[in-house]
C-alpha cells in the first residue's frame, strides 16, 4: 500500500477523471472504484464520487502497489544541475524512464535517484515513485525535478498548480511554423481509440496552454522555445501536432519514419524557473541542449548552406 498526494488544479472537474490524468496507469473506472472503497481523502475524511474537483485542494490516494522488491539502489550517473537540502534537479538523459513500471522494473532516475539520495526523498509520490515531482517522457531528455521530503514537495507542487514554476523546452518540429509566436490552448485528453496516446479533444479533457517563440527556421523545419503554462501528459507533442507542426522524430504524433535520422522525438526540458522551498528565493536553472539535437541543428544548417 502506498499513499499519492494530489493537489485541484481547477475548479469543477470530475474527480474521477482528474486522478485518472495525474496516475500514470490509472484508469477512469479504477479511479471510481478507490474512491467507492473510501480510498480518496480530502482532510482525513473519504470523498464521494460526486465531489467535483477545487484547485489548491490536497488530495491523498491509497493505491496497491506493485511489489517494491524491485525498486532497488542503483549506481547510475547522475547529470546534477542543482541541488540543495531540500530537492535536486536532474538533467536527464533521453532514453531514461523516470520511474519502474511494467517493462521497466529498474535502471530508472528513481533507481539513480535511490542510490544518490538515500532515505532522503519525499514519500508522497508513492512506493515507486519517490521524491517525483513531475515527469518528462522516456525519450524527452532534459530537467526535472525531484524533492527530499514531503514539505518541499507540497510546496513545488504548488507552485506547479498556481502555475508559477515556469518549465521550458526547446524542439525541432517539422514544417514551417506560421507566426513567429503565439499560444496553444486546447484542451487535452486520452484519445477516443488509442488509449495510449493523448489528442485535443473537448470530452473527458482538462484545459492545456502551450505558449511557443520561433528561434530559427530551416526550410521544412523550425526550431522553437515551448513554455508550459499546464502540464499535461505529452502536451507539448500533442499541441505542435495539432497546429500542423509535429515534433521531428515523434513517430507517435507525427511522421511515421525516421527524419533525419531521428528515431526519437527531438524535445529538451531546457529551463526551469522555481521558488525554493525554504528560502523563499526564485532560482532559473538551465542546462545546454544535448549532443543529438546538436547534430540535428548541424544537419539543418548544412543542408540550409547548400539550399
């Protein structure tokens, strides 16, 4: 058994639906069944399946967890951008999942994370998911965020929910984006079919915003800085797919063959802009764009010098 915190992010939503988005795994009708078996608390006292969501709510979710035998220490590098006694931030490889899962029961950052940190990480994420605050994908590389105890990681959460924890990436995604700037906002959920995949979609979806700035064009590509103003499951493959501009490599969302070599998506967390937990202080962190999206950009700048 294992304890999840969960923090409203908006007004009105179904319960059922909002801890299905923010579980990886969790489906709508289990979500229904833990909150029938009394499993979903709000101040101590077990929610009924009515409660309609309220941002800034704290919501705690007892799950059965896969056997933690798995979740062991391991000696795996760590690229630390910063750390202090209350979190540490990662820069995380592409090809690194976050956490075990079925298919992954080890080699993740948490395993790392164990080896690095000790006992110290925040138990609210659950038995397999200690100290993660959020998550980028396997194949995304870039920043994130873990916190060394439960204060520090209500607090980021927090910050998450009031959307002042400003997380920005860096893409190359094909096509020639139309304007030089503008912002996505359209909602995102599981797709109708494909319930492996998010879409836009206006049933059974929560509100998504991605803001974007051109930083270069290339002809058939573009390079661009995304700004999450949400954080929705893929939501930034899913909203440059939805504006006609997939990300480059995303054979999920975009092309089905391997562009320009790229057999995963071309998409870096770059930047981070956070209040730390105990000083108060607001920190930018930032970390360099990774050796494959260099070649990438150097593959673009060639072909464009023999255009």
């Amino acid at each position: 058994m294992s304890e999840i915190t969960l923090v409203g992010e908006s007004y009105g939503a179904r319960l059922d639906v909002f801890l299905a988005a923010n579980i990886p795994g969790l489906t709508r009708s289990a979500a229904q069944k833990l909150i029938e078996s009394e499993k979903v608390t709000l101040d101590g006292c077990p929610v009924k399946k009515n409660h309609k969501t309220v941002a800034g709510e704290i919501y705690t979710v007892i799950q059965n967890e896969p056997d933690d035998s798995v979740l062991v220490k391991q000696d795996i590098p760590l690229d630390i951008v910063f750390e202090d006694d209350d979190l540490i931030i990662v820069n995380k490889p592409r090809g690194l999942v976050i956490h075990p899962a079925p298919g992954h029961p080890d080699g993740t950052l948490v395993n790392a994370l164990l080896h690095h940190c000790g006992e110290s990480l925040s138990g609210i994420g659950g038995v397999i998911r200690p100290g993660i605050v959020h998550r980028i994908d396997k194949d995304t590389s870039g920043l994130v965020i873990a916190a060394k105890n439960d204060r520090s990681h209500l607090s980021l959460a927090s910050q998450l929910s009031a959307r002042s924890l400003i997380r920005e990436y860096e893409a190359i995604v094909c096509g020639n984006v139309k304007d030089d700037s503008g912002t996505i906002s359209a909602p995102i959920g599981r797709h109708p079919v494909d319930r492996k995949k998010q879409a836009v979609t206006d049933k059974n979806s929560r509100s998504a915003v991605t803001h974007y700035e051109i930083i270069r064009r290339y002809g058939g590509y573009t390079h661009v800085r995304c700004r999450l103003e949400t954080g929705r499951t893929h939501q930034i493959r899913v909203h440059m797919a939805y504006i006609g501009n997939p990300v480059l490599g995303d054979i999920v969302y975009g092309r089905k063959k391997a562009d320009l070599g790229m057999q995963s998506q071309c998409l870096h967390a770059k930047k981070l802009c956070l209040i730390l937990p105990s000083t108060g202080e607001r920190v930018e962190v930032s970390s360099d764009l990774p050796g494959y999206f260099i070649e990438v950009v150097k593959k673009l700048e060639a072909a464009e010098a023999f255009a």
